[in-house]
C-alpha cells in the first residue's frame, strides 16, 4: 500500500470539484492505497475571489455565497509543509488531465502546483499531468524542475500502477510516464484510449470540505459538483484543448468542416446505470441538486444511454437537475424533449466570435449565425436557461470584431453571458499561431481567461480588452450606442 496526496492548487476561490480528483482518489482507494488531498482554494494570500469579480461585471448574478465561504488566512506553504509531515505521502499528485472543459480551467494547475512543491521538503515522488506534458513531454522538467515524473494521457489508472510499483522503484511498463534516468528522459510507450469509463470505479468526492460543494447559480446558492457522463469531442477548434488530448491518442484528421475523422472510436461514455447510480449518491451522501456536466459536448453522447438515463431519471423522485455545454447546432425539438427528460436546467453554449467567416477560416468552428440564433430561440420557449460563452483577444481579432461579437449577443438576448480572455493552450493551433505573430510567447505560465490576458496584439491592447471584459455584459443589456460608449472608454482613459 502507498500513501498518496493529491494537491488541488486551485486559485480561482470558488468551489470547483476537479473532476481528476475524485476518478484518481476512487481507484487508488479502490487499489488498496491510502489517499488524502491538499485543497489551496480558500487560503486568501494564494486564491483570486473570481466569484467577486464576475459578480462586479455582471457575469454572474448577486448571490450570498461569500456567507457559505471561510478564508484562511494561514500560510498555504506552511499548512502544506504540515499536511505533508503529517501524512507522510510516498507519492505527490499535483496535477492531471480532466475532460476538456474543465482542462480549460485546470490548465495552470501543473504550474501552481509546482509552485507549491517549491517551497516545501518531502521525499516523495513528486507527479503531475495534464495538457502540457502530452503536447510537449521533453520540455515539462525544464519548466518545472520540482516535478519528479510526468504522466501522459489519462492518468486515472496509471496512477494506481506507479502507486503499485513505487516500493520497487520499476516503472518502465507504465505507460504515459516521463521520467529521468541516467541515460536521460525517458518516454514510455504512450498510453491507450481508456474506452470503457466504467472501468474507473465510482467517482469518490469524500475528500472535498463542505464549502466546496456550494455554487452559485442565476443569483441562488446550490450544492453542486463538477461531472463527467463522456469524455471526448468529435469537433476539432484549433483553440481548444480537446485538440492535444486528440492527438496524442493519434487521431489527427478532420473534415472540411472541421469535424474529427474517426471520432465514433474517440467518443465514450459511461453506462446509464453507472451515472444514475453516481448522481444519486451524490444526492444521498452530499446532498447536491446542481450537477455541473463538465462533458465537451453533451448531445454527442451516444443517444441510447442518453436516452436510457432519462428513462432512470423520469422514474425516480431524484431533486437534480443537470447543467450542460453543447453546440447550438445541436438543438431541436428533438434534443430539447431528451433535454427536458433529463432535467437540465441550464446550457452553455458558445458564441465565441461572431464574424462567421473568421470561425470558420481561422478556428474551424462550422456553426452559423442562423443556427445560434435558433437554438437560443428554442430554449427560451422550453424555459432552459441559456449562458453565451464569447472569447475576446484571439489573434488577429480586433476592436471591430468584438463589437459585432456583442451585437450578436443584443440580438441573442441570454439568460447569462461569459466571456473569457482568450488563452494560448501550449500546442494547439491557435497557440502556434499567437506566437508565430508576436501576440504571447511560446509558453505562458500565468494564462487564466477569467481573470487576464497576457496578449501583446498590437491589433487590440491588453488595457482595450481588460475594459471589454469588464463592460462586456453590461454593453449585451443595456443597449449602449456608440457615443455612450466613446464617453465610457474616455471615462475609463481608454484612448485608442
């Protein structure tokens, strides 16, 4: 048996129950190992207070969820450093790969946590995964030299495996792993697609503090977790994360419109059976009514478990409901009478950047506005909630485009809108090109779409964007003309 602790080095200061967590903490617990986990998602002096921060720009609703919070104001090295001489782990895991969505916000983890491990002595092996170490595994133990190993791929059962093995000191089968040796780094053969989900034993949230658990949504507080029914994307945006973890499982080509070639062999998803018995656990044991579907594309799950699931679900008294992200295109009357059977309450979906052909041309997103505009239509008559998830600082994107990207949402009229800064994720095709054209350096350590940009456009400046972030919602609402808007920018000494 080891001792393993999982550090979740999140800084967004809300709750977010990274789904790496739980899958990784069920399978080593179920492989006989002891587990426990490091939460730096409260400590004041390490987390931002994003919750406050999308409030004050409208993002997100005014709710009460600062009274369902408490901040420590310890030092987060110092408790570390205890959490460790305490536990007195045989492995670190600090970071590692979750679906796609949540990949987005989890990118940085592997620097935090390396941050973290910086600082503090151990002599345990230190590990992390994540979206990095598959795009450009040669290069993690020059940008991170507190990490002993990397795990390419799915680390949920490879992990179990380096746990199993770590008395021993062989880890040359394990596959996905990144390791020195005397010889060098080594890279070990490259893991399979993990095609039966149900292989990873149920999902194991115990370790997450209550306070984790509480969301604020549309101005209420709810308990809620982040989950996943499906991995995989059969789309193929050249700024998406989906597009590394594709690659490295070696499906590399797509169609004219952009969809992956391949894809029924990328696409899986767990049984029916297997997700009602977790969401009701979950119920049971935290109470939780808010499921957060971290699924890339929900209505790309296969339709027959879909289908399956809601027939569970329609007969059970089970007071959830499901948040879900899709693709506009994806919406009929059809999809909206599963949707309802399933009880989602809410949809995001992205909008991303209006100019159509740019989508298409630049980021091989094949929805028109046409589609966008009906999906959203047919939601509000089935009375689901719809977000609009908009990006702003892609390259070569500039003022004017952002503009009609808020016009489209004036005309869309959501129930919420996000919007996020644009993030350079290492290997993907937008990222090759921001760096090609002087827009970010090749790697960006401190990348977060919610709370900055790192953007060097000379097309659009880092003070333009941070003031579009800012007044984003505000300018979709309140029906700001042009002259309001110069006088807003002035105010704001916005000069451009």
């Amino acid at each position: 048996m080891a001792k393993v602790l999982l550090i979740n080095p999140n800084r967004w200061g809300r709750g977010i129950t990274a789904i790496w967590i739980p899958s990784h903490t069920a399978s080593l617990r179920v492989a006989g190992h002891e587990v426990d986990l490091f939460d730096g998602t409260f400590y004041s002096s390490w987390s931002n207070d994003e919750v406050n921060y999308n409030t004050s720009n409208k993002q997100y609703k005014p709710s009460e969820y600062s009274s369902h919070i408490h901040w420590s104001k310890n030092d987060i090295y110092s408790d570390l450093q205890q959490k460790i001489d305490h536990f007195k782990p045989d492995l670190i895991l600090c970071s590692a790969l979750s679906s796609h969505i949540h990949g987005e916000g989890e990118y940085v983890n592997i620097q935090y946590g390396h941050l973290l491990l910086s600082r503090v002595k151990t002599l345990a092996i230190k590990v992390a995964g994540g979206l990095q170490v598959m795009a450009n595994p040669g290069k993690m133990f020059e940008l991170f030299p507190h990490i002993d190993m990397f795990v390419r791929g799915e680390s949920d059962l490879a992990i179990c495996e380096l746990a199993n093995k770590i008395k021993t000191g062989d880890f040359s089968d394990i596959k996905g792993l990144v390791y020195k040796t005397e010889e060098g780094v080594r890279l070990n053969a490259k893991q399979q697609i993990l095609t039966e989900l149900d292989l990873i034993p149920p999902y194991d949230y115990s370790l997450f503090s209550e306070q984790m658990f509480y969301r604020p949504y549309n101005g209420e507080v709810l308990k809620a977790v982040d989950y996943e029914l499906s991995r995989g994307c059969l789309y193929t945006c050249t700024y998406c994360v989906e597009t590394i973890i594709q690659r490295y499982y070696g499906f590399t080509e797509r169609n004219e419109r952009g969809i992956l070639k391949g894809f029924n062999h990328y696409l899986r998803n767990k049984s029916a059976k297997r997700v009602f018995e977790e969401l009701t656990d979950l119920y049971t044991r935290y109470e939780i009514t808010l499921i957060r579907c971290q699924d890339t594309n929900f209505l790309s799950i296969d339709r027959e478990m879909l289908n399956e699931l809601a027939g569970y679900m329609e007969a059970s008294d089970l007071p959830i409901k499901l948040y879900i992200e899709t693709r506009p295109d994806g919406i009929n009357s059809k999809n909206i009478e599963l949707l309802k059977r399933l009880k989602v309450d809410g949809i995001g979906m992205g909008v991303e950047i209006a100019a159509q052909d740019f989508c298409e041309d630049e980021l091989k997103r094949f929805a028109s506005g046409e589609d966008i505009i009906n999906a959203f239509s047919l939601l509000k008559q089935a009375n689901i909630k719809r977000t609009a998830y908009n990006i702003i600082g892609l390259p070569d994107e500039d003022e004017n485009m952002i503009l009609q990207t808020i016009q489209f949402n004036t005309l869309l009229q959501p129930d919420n809108v996000t919007v996020a800064f644009y993030s350079p994720y290492q290997g993907t095709e937008q990222q090759l090109k921001a760096t090609s054209i002087g827009d970010f350096n090749d790697y960006e350590m401190n990348v977060d779409g919610q709370v900055r940009t790192l953007s060097k456009s000379t097309k659009v400046s880092r003070e333009l964007l941070e003031f579009y972030k800012k007044h984003f919602v505000s300018l979709v609402f309140d029906d700001v003309d042009n002259e309001h808007l110069k006088e807003l920018k002035i105010s704001e000494g916005i000069r451009n």
